[in-house]
C-alpha cells in the first residue's frame, strides 16, 4: 500500500515516496522509469507542480496511471531512452525498478544522460534478515522489500546499498543525497544491515 490513513484520519505517505517528494524541487521536470499504477507520479504532480512522465511496460499498470490523469508511455526501458535528448529532464526516478531490468547499467547511463539528477530506490539484499535466512536456512530469503518467492520475483539482479556505492564510485557518478530506510524507520548506521530499501539522489 502507498498511502494509508492514521487513526486520526491522515494519510500517511509511504517513507521512499517521502523521500523523493523532498528531493524533489517544485515545478521541475520528471521522468519515472517504471511508474508502475502511477501513484508516486501522481504524488508528485500534486505536491511539486511538476511536468511529469512515466514510461511502464505492463498495460494493466498503464490503465491506472490513465485513470489517475497520468502521461504514460507503453516502453520497455531496457531498449534505452533514445526518443530523449541529453538533460530533457530534471529527474529521473527509477524507483524499485533498477533491479527488475535486463541491463541496469544500461539503464542508469542512459537515465543519467537525459536527467540533471537521477533518484534511484532499491532493496537492499544485503539486509540482516537476508544475511539470516541464507545462512541459517539455506533459502532465498523472504523480507517486507523482497516479498516474492523466487519463481515469482520480477528481480533479476539483487543488489546491496555498498554495491551501488561501489558502483557509483568506479563509474565516476556523484551521490549527492542519500536515505535509508527499515521498518519505516531511518538508519545512518550500517545501512547496509540495517536498511531494507535505499535511496539515492545521484547525478554525473
């Protein structure tokens, strides 16, 4: 769930979308990069005044961002974003979708090229009840941000918040912001066993 009511009545927005929307300067430009049903979009339209886009690969997904008044694009990501020329947008967000493409460095060089800054938002596999469930059970591990079994998983690369550091740092990509969540809680300590998503605002 996205977006769910307190006991007072509010609604309580997802800690990641919290994150982004902050990020987020008011009437910017956004791509999303697999914006699935569109509510992290539509967020950010309300909230930021933003241009915003989205491009998904699933039409049932599409038909609720069409519903929400969204601009979507049927497009497979991993074929690249040649239709856009260099710096089109603010952002780019690939927000839980990095690690669900064939070509993830594919994707992030061609997201970097035509953003000023990318948000980037992923499970950290590295997470300690992941560590646990390997070690101690032998099994693909089950957690709240890797909920599927592993015939079921639309993941194809499982990655942890110090890969994409180490990452970032070979590829000489600037990480300017960076949030780590668990349990809808942030942690500044030992995120990469802590955390169960991060977070990063990142640009060239």
């Amino acid at each position: 769930m996205d977006c769910v009511y307190d006991f007072m009545g509010k609604v309580t927005i997802r800690p990641d979308y919290s994150v982004i929307l902050d990020w987020i300067k008011n009437n910017s430009s956004v791509l999303d990069l697999g914006c699935n049903g569109g509510e992290l979009l539509s967020l950010i339209v309300k909230e930021k005044n933003a241009s915003a886009y989205g491009i998904e690969i699933d039409e049932q997904a599409i038909y609720k961002c069409v519903e929400l008044g969204l601009s979507v694009s049927n497009q497979d990501i991993d074929n690249g974003l040649s239709e856009y020329g260099d710096e089109s947008f603010d952002y780019v967000i690939l927000n839980q979708s990095i690690q669900q493409v064939k070509k993830p460095d594919v994707v992030l060089r061609e997201a970097l090229r035509v953003a000023k800054e990318v948000i980037v938002g992923f499970p950290n596999f590295a997470h300690y009840s992941s560590r646990f469930q390997i070690f101690f059970r032998g099994r693909t591990p089950l957690t709240p941000s890797l909920p599927y079994q592993w015939y079921q998983t639309p993941n194809l690369h499982f990655l942890s918040i110090s890969d994409f550091r180490d990452y970032c740092q070979r590829q000489n990509i600037r990480i300017k912001k960076s949030a780590f969540i668990g349990n809808n809680a942030f942690y500044g300590l030992l995120p990469n066993l802590f955390a169960q998503t991060g977070l990063f605002l990142i640009s060239k």
